[in-house]
C-alpha cells in the first residue's frame, strides 16, 4: 500500500475524529448551561467513527488521484 495513502488516512481519521467530535459536543450543548465535554457512546460511536472513517478514505483516494494527475500531467506555466 502506499504511504501517502496511509499517511493522509490516518490523518484525517485523527482530524477528523476531533472534529466530529466537536460538533457532536455543539450540538448537545443547551443554552445558558455549562459546556460539557463527552464522547458518543455504543452506535452513536460507530456511526460517528464510520463517516470519519469513510471519508478519510475518500480524501486520501482523491489527494492521490489528483497527485497522480499533476505528475503525469504537469500544468504548463507561462514564462
């Protein structure tokens, strides 16, 4: 497998994991009260580890993609 690959997957599972949870926090908190912090638990868990997941490897399959491309195909640049 490739490194870039697994290098940006792994990434954005850790980004992205703290982003979700983040907006999972905003989402529970009630207005005038406290800010808590927590983190989802049994399904609400796997759903939310599942979309990090998912598109973590989105990301790394078209950050690869598009590298590809600009090396077989270099933008030509106007002197």
């Amino acid at each position: 497998m490739n490194k870039r690959v697994v290098i940006i997957t792994s990434a954005g599972l850790v980004i992205g994991f703290a982003e979700a949870l983040i907006y999972y926090n905003m989402g529970k908190q009630r207005k005038g009260k406290e800010f808590n912090y927590e983190i989802p638990v049994g399904k609400e868990l796997g759903k939310t580890l599942a979309a990090v997941a998912i598109t973590s490897i989105l990301t790394a399959a078209l950050s690869s993609g598009i590298e590809k491309l600009m090396v077989e195909k270099p933008i030509p640049v106007n002197t």
